[in-house]
C-alpha cells in the first residue's frame, strides 16, 4: 500500500492502486507538477469510487476517433471564462509561442479557426462560443465549465425536476427530470447560444459539413441539452438553412445531468435523427479519466444516471469503451498498458479532472497570468510584460521549466 495526497491523503489498497494510479511511482518533474496544482482536480472522490470486476482491454484502434477527440478537447478547454475567448482568438499565434498558454495546441493553430460568436448567460454569466474549422467544415460549439463562485452553487443544486417535454409551452413530462442547476444554467444561456449556431449556420451553410458540440465538466453536461434542442429542432434551430446536419458531441469530465427517463429519452432523441438507421448522422464520445471523481457526481443514490450508453475512458494515452452496463461507474480497471503496443506514460500518471489528453491546470493558470478581464478589451495592452513576470516567479518557486520539444 502506498499514499496519495489530494488535499488530504487517502490510502490506497492494491485494487484501487491498479484502478486508479497504476501502480506509478512518480517522477521528480511529476512529483512539481502535482505540487504545483491549484485547481480542484476530485481525486478523493475517484478513490472511493467502486469499479467494476471485469478488466477493460483492447484500446480504439481508429487513430481518426483519438486524433479527432483530442483535437476538438482543444476547443473545448478555451472556453473556459476565466478571459475573453475574443482574445484569445485574435492572439492565437502570439499564444502558440513557446513557453506560452497555447503551444502545443496545433489543432488551434493550423486550423486557422474564425470565432463566429461569444454567447453568455444574462444571469450567471457562463460564457461559451462558436467557430468554423475551415480546413474540416466543422462549425465548433464549446460551452465553458465552472469558472465562477456562483457556477458552484448551480453545480451543488442537484435536486431532480420535471423536464420539458414541449419548448413553446414548457409544459413538462412527469418522469423525465433534470438536474435543477444545470437546467438553470442551460435556460440562462439557452437563447443567446442558439443564436450564435444560427447566425454560424448562416455565414458558413455551404461550407459546413457537421457540428460539433463539446464541453468540459459541467460544459459538457450543458452540451448534452444543446444536442438535444439541436437534434430536435428546438427554437427553429438549423431548420431553415442547414437541415438534418451531421452532428457529433464530444465531451470530458462531465457529470450526470438527469434520471433514467431523461437518460431513455436521449437514446430516442438519438433513434429519431438517425433515420433509416444512418448512424454516421450522430456521433457521441462522453469521455472519463482515471483519478477524475466529478463524472461520478450527483451519486446514483439520488437516482442520477449518464444519458450516454457507450463512454469512454482515457487511461494512460488509450481509450477505452465502457460496455453500456457500466456507464455510470467511474472507476475501472484496465489491463496492464503494458501489453498494449505504443503504451503512454504521461506527465500526469495520476490522473484527475484538468487532464484530458492534456494539462488544463498549466493552461488555465497561464491564461489567468494575462490578467484580462472576463469581457471586454479593456487591460489587452502589456499583457505579455505582464505575462513573463508570472512565468519568471512560477519557474523560480516551483523549477517548472517547459522543455522544448524540438
């Protein structure tokens, strides 16, 4: 048995070792990076979770689904409302240098990428935006996790309430229920976010070959009532000018978002917009990672359940799929990467919620180092002053030193 610390130590028996660590003594390099961790990363609650007895083995062998997935969590982890996404969009090839937020983020760079649209809550502020990857045709909509105080108290309120079964009368079906806080969130953003895909469908109609909807954590959990209204055609949503687009929802981390009527209701919704059995129409990749406790959240005693019947697990640089019968554990065990060609062994070997095929918890910190505000242009001037005195100080407490990787 060893200790892990995560705020506080929890040990560890062997199972839950191989479940979640992988029996991985850490690095002095992995040793900093986990010291130097400021976000919230639920690996305490990773560790109490149960997993199932039987192995998960044989990775996607479909390179095109990892590289597609890990290019589209780029998108989704700029979303993040801790700075403007305008300012980041119009600094994209300032950000990419070394040493600085974005390098490494190629999917971002080489993309050259057109921001249609930023859209936010008029009450809670949860920002989220639209682009176009001309180079794919993809018209992208990423919607930011919790980045504010008030964001966690609507996470907190996880009381199940009637959905809506009719969006014109909201008049609501007795035995779908959502989770109250998401729902909230989601009606706060819904209108403006519905007019940023419409005015994206507008400008890029004839160029657009699918879209694509991802989120990170609660992000990702709002994602799934945008597919919804999307799929359905909700508020005239690509109705008019781009019908029965492809679409595909890609999302990390997130938690449940409602019951198993809710959870049934998706697979028709799906069922629906797949006619004539055209599966290529909708794809769905609901990604878990090992040591990452908030997929777990709100507990199944409460009576939540995933919507999504075949998610994902990354686990040391390979994903697996979870058989629909485990969709709502959120821990598993994994046969040894070991003997699994071209095995990762990432910076990161303990996993958490800020690392989804990369480090959200460099990214975010560095981003915050350009102390912008949330909205606006005001503060854009000597941001990189700015910038490299925050790196100075962090390489000079912690001995982070990024190394080139040319």
């Amino acid at each position: 048995m060893f200790k892990l610390s995560d705020s506080s130590d929890v040990t560890l028996t062997d199972n839950q070792q191989r479940a979640r660590a992988s029996d991985v003594t850490l690095t002095d390099d992995q040793q900093r990076v986990r010291a130097s961790e400021q976000e919230f990363n639920f690996r305490w609650i990773a560790y109490l979770a149960v997993s199932p007895t039987e192995r998960l083995s044989n990775p996607v062998k479909d390179p095109a689904i990892y590289n597609f997935i890990a290019q589209i969590g780029q998108y989704s982890e700029i979303a993040h409302g801790s700075i403007p996404i305008e300012f980041v969009f119009s600094h994209l090839k300032a950000l990419s240098q070394y040493g600085y937020p974005l390098h490494g983020y190629d999917a971002l760079i080489n993309d050259e990428p057109f921001l249609v649209q930023r859209f936010a809550g008029k009450v809670e502020q949860l920002q989220g935006y639209v682009a176009f990857r001309p180079q794919v045709g993809q018209l992208v909509v990423a919607i930011s996790g919790t980045s504010q105080p008030k964001h966690a108290f609507m996470d907190l309120d996880c009381w199940l309430e009637p959905y809506p079964e009719n969006d014109e009368t909201w008049e609501t079906h007795t035995q779908r229920k959502v989770h109250a806080g998401f729902w909230g969130m989601y009606r706060d953003v819904r209108k403006d976010a519905v007019e940023a895909v419409m005015a994206g469908v507008k400008k890029y109609r004839d160029q657009i070959t699918e879209i694509v909807v991802t989120g990170h954590s609660m992000g990702g959990s709002l994602s799934y009532f945008l597919m919804m209204d999307v799929m359905r055609g909700s508020n005239g949503i690509c109705r008019e000018q781009l019908r029965h687009p492809k679409l595909r929802l890609v999302v990390f981390g997130a938690p449940k978002v409602g019951n198993e009527a809710l959870s049934r209701h998706w697979t028709e919704c799906i069922a629906s917009y797949c006619r004539n059995d055209n599966e290529d129409m909708f794809k769905e990749y609901s990604l878990k990672t090992n040591g990452d406790g908030v997929h777990i959240l709100p507990p199944h005693i409460l009576g939540y359940r995933h919507l999504t019947q075949s998610p994902l697990y990354l686990f040391r640089g390979h994903l697996y799929q979870i058989p629909s019968k485990y969709k709502d554990y959120g821990a598993f065990l994994v046969e040894s990467p070991d003997t699994v060609t071209d095995a990762v062994t990432p910076t990161w070997p303990l996993g958490g919620h800020n690392y989804y095929f990369r480090d959200m918890e460099s990214l975010q910190r560095r981003l915050k180092w350009l102390e912008l505000p949330s909205t606006g242009k005001k503060g854009w001037e000597g941001w990189e002053t700015r910038y490299k005195a925050k790196l100075k100080e962090w390489e000079k407490k912690y001995g982070i030193v990024p190394t080139d990787p040319s």
